[in-house]
C-alpha cells in the first residue's frame, strides 16, 4: 500500500481544514468557557446579593430589639445574639448601626463597647440613604449589592436608626475554582464532539467528493477517458463532477473523431486517386497516341468525347473540393440571382437521362408547380440537386423508377427526389451527410465516388437557409427532401 510523504499530507486539503477547524473549534472552546465562567459567577454573584438583601429586610428587626434590649445594659448578650444572626448569612461580614444624624452607633468589627461621646460619622454622602424609609442598595459594575442599608422602625414607629449590611464576595473565588474546570471540561467535550461531528459531515459532503473529483481529473490527464467520477450530492460539486465527465467525454470524442477523420483520410487519398487516374488515364493514353505521330491513329469525334468526358470529370472533382473549402470558411453564398427550381430540376433530369436509360430506370418530373422562384447560386444548387439525382440513379435497381417532385409547404418550395433502390442501412443513416462517408453498398457494388456528394449538397442547401434531409430502408429505396425559402420570404428577411 503507498501512502503519501508526511511533506504532500501536510499539504492536502484535508489536513488545511483539520487544522484550520480545530484552531476555530479552539477558539470557540476557549469562549465558551469564558462565557460559562463569566455567566456562573455572575449567577452566584446575582444569588448572594439577592440572599443579602432578603437577610436584611429580615434580620433587621431582631437585630435593632436586641440592641435596643442589651446594647447599653448587657454587650456580650447583644453581640450574642449579632453573632447568631450573622452565621445565617456568610455573606453579610460586617454591619452598622447609624442614627439619622450619621453616627455610627455600632460596628460588628469592634471587640467591646465604644464611649458613646466619641462616635465616628458617616460620609456625608450615605446620610441620604440612612435617612430614606425605604431599603437602600449600593452596587458594584456587575450590578450586585455591594451594601444594603435598611431602616428600623420601633414598635411605636420611631426610626432611630437604620442598619447597614456589607455584603462581602470572597466566596465567589472558591465557586470559581471548582466552576472553572468543569466549564473547561463541558467545553472541551463541546469542541471535540462538534469536531467530530463536523470532519465527519464535511468528509462526507465535501473532502471525499473532492478526492473524487482530483482521482477522475487526474484518470483523465493519464488518458484514461473512459473514467467517471461518480457523484451524488446534489450540489455545486455533482456538477463539478458532470463537468469533468463531459469533459472526458468530449475529449474522448475528439480523439475518436481525429482518428476516424484520420482514416477517412487515409481512405479519401486511396479513392481520390482512383477517381483522379482513370479520367487522367484515359487522356495520357489518347495524348500519347496522338504525340506518336502513328498514322494509322487518327484523332475522332469518340476519341475527343472520351477526353471531353475525362477533362470534364477532373473539373468536376476540383469544382467539389473548391466548393467545399470555400462553403466551410464563410457558409455564405456570394453570387445570387434568380432561380427557378422547376427549370432547374428539369436541366438536371435532362442531364441524367441517357445514364437512366441505360440502366432502363423511368427518370421524371412530377410538379403542380409551373414555377418555383428562389433566390440563390445556380451553379451550386446544380451541384446540390445533381449529386442528389445521380445518386438516386447510381444507387438503384435496373428497371426501377426516379421521381423528382416539386412543392410548396407555407413559406418553403420542397424538392423530392424519390428512387426504388437499395436503400440505406439503418446503422449507417447518421453517417449519409458526413464527409467522405461512403456506404458499405458502395464497395459492394463497386460504385465510384468520393464520399462528397451528400456532403457538398448538405453544406450548400445549409447556405441557402434550406435543409436537407431523407427517409430510407434498406432495400427499399429512399426518398431525399429539400427545402428552400422562397423568393418573397429572403425578401422579407432581409
């Protein structure tokens, strides 16, 4: 098993998020306990002041009697009686008695009783509060008391003084201690299992599926087109995948495309030199014979029609090739003029007809149409219909039939050209208008052709704003449709 260098695993996209997730859980675990910290003590800090006050409004009574009873006649029974009341309250560790005047009557820190002549004074500022009928709070920042101040009213409803509570908060800093590692332990366990939980999700949703998505980019720049990466996620990474895969379809395509194009390639020098040497054949030998000066070889009306034919087949070849190069740069027609269809299926019939006869095929016309007016390239469109006719000839059966019809469909005139011959092989129909396509009949019954025929007639019907298109069955025949806008129509597009 081959496992990655520690150096590529420390760069991997899984370990920059494992990292960059637990510095960020880190910090969330490190706030958490702050905020856990911070939110018991101020609950135990709200608890005692709470606890403080209600202790004061309570004790107030007991506390005022007992001074009233034992302060002047018996100290140690009064500070007794403090004493009890205090333990009930940790919190309170000290109190004073203060008259209305702001003197300090009593302080629970002093050991003995003090010389009523010699009273300290509150501050100034506190003698509000100790005057108020009403309980008085002092707090501190986090809003706690600090010192509760409440009066005491005698059974006759005197207030001679009121008593003040220091509220003290040292045991806080014990709860705080215990409070901290347990807010750090519910934290840490917080961290952890959010941690997991999340490298397991975003393993799952993201990583994995991008590990997916690297292993099908990098099949595929091995040359392994045939990999799919396959991904069920829903999301923008499913796409990512699809895309990937079409990439690797696309590209695999292309390279079926260059070698089939390849061997068209090979296959079209093989046929373009047969076509090109017979007619060149049949010339060299007639201009040899000529050029020998033989008398008894002397030039004839047949010898000059088979070099006629010749010459006029090697110029239909470069028409084809000239055709198509310029038609596959622009796709425009750049000569246009009038033409009428009807005429020109008749010319094109007239021109068929004696290599029909030969092979006994009824070759006609049947149109309701007296004309069919189009705007275009005549010398192409007698290309286009021609390889249409001829073939529709070449590839049909001795004493079979040929019928070309012309008609209207709304703002289209329709040319068919329908044959009783051997039809086209259901596998082969997506291929009929590729170039240099030649069908399997075609060996078999050792027809010539280059394979640019259908091509050629496609290509300029398509420039004409027209389409092409067939129906067939093998051994059947087939009937070949072309559309053509009109006249009036290229005039109202334009």
């Amino acid at each position: 098993m081959h496992l990655p260098s520690p150096n590529i695993a420390l760069k991997s996209l899984k370990f920059k998020f494992l990292f960059l997730l637990l510095a960020i859980l880190g910090l969330v675990a490190f706030g958490l306990s702050l905020v856990l910290i911070s939110y018991q003590n101020n609950r135990q800090r709200q608890a005692i002041s709470n606890s403080a006050v209600s202790f004061a409004k309570l004790s107030v009574r007991p506390i005022g009697n007992s001074y009233d009873t034992y302060f002047n006649s018996g100290f140690l029974k009064f500070k007794e009686i403090l004493d009890a009341n205090l333990k009930l309250d940790s919190s309170i560790t000290k109190i004073q008695i203060i008259d209305v005047n702001g003197f300090i009557l009593y302080d629970s820190t002093q050991k003995a009783q003090t010389d009523t002549q010699n009273q300290p004074k509150v501050d100034e500022s506190l003698l509000p509060l100790v005057t108020s009928d009403k309980t008085e709070i002092r707090k501190d920042s986090f809003h706690a008391a600090t010192e509760v101040i409440e009066p005491y009213v005698d059974d006759f409803g005197a207030r001679p003084y009121s008593i003040r509570y220091f509220v003290n908060y040292d045991s806080l800093q014990e709860s705080l201690v215990s409070t901290i590692p347990l807010a750090l332990g519910v934290s840490l366990f917080v961290a952890i299992l959010s941690t997991l939980l999340v490298i397991f999700t975003v393993d799952r949703t993201i990583i994995t599926p991008v590990e997916k998505i690297v292993e099908g980019a990098k099949s595929v720049s091995r040359g392994n087109l045939a990999f799919r990466v396959e991904l069920k996620t829903g999301d923008e990474l499913e796409n990512l995948a699809s895309n990937v895969n079409k990439m690797a379809t696309s590209l695999q395509k292309n390279i079926e495309d260059l070698k089939e194009l390849d061997k068209l390639k090979d296959e079209f020098i093989i046929i373009a030199s047969h076509n090109l040497r017979t007619p060149l054949t049949v010339l060299k030998g007639y201009v040899d014979s000529l050029n020998s000066k033989n008398p008894a070889i002397k030039p004839s009306k047949e010898v000059f029609n088979s070099m006629a034919v010749s010459v006029s087949k090697l110029e239909n070849l470069v028409e084809e090739f000239l055709s198509i190069v310029s038609l596959e740069s622009d796709r425009k027609i750049s000569s246009q003029s009038h033409v009428d269809l009807i005429a020109l299926v008749k010319q094109i019939i007239s021109l068929n007809s004696s290599v029909a006869l030969q092979k006994k095929i009824v070759l006609n016309l049947v149109s309701e149409q007296e004309a069919a007016l189009i705007k275009g390239d005549l010398t192409k469109l007698k290309v286009a219909f021609n390889n249409l006719v001829e073939n529709a000839i070449k590839f049909n059966k001795e004493g079979g039939s040929v019928s070309v019809s012309v008609g209207q469909e709304k703002e289209n005139f329709v040319v068919s050209i329908k044959d009783t011959g051997i039809g086209i092989p259901e596998k082969e129909i997506p291929l009929v208008f590729k170039k240099f396509h030649r069908a399997t009949d075609i060996l078999e019954y050792n027809y010539q052709g280059l394979g640019l025929g259908l091509y050629l007639t496609r290509v300029i019907i398509e420039a004409h704003h027209g389409k092409v298109w067939f129906d067939s069955k093998a051994d059947l025949g087939s009937t070949f449709y072309v559309s053509l806008p009109k006249e009036e129509t290229q005039k109202g597009g334009e």
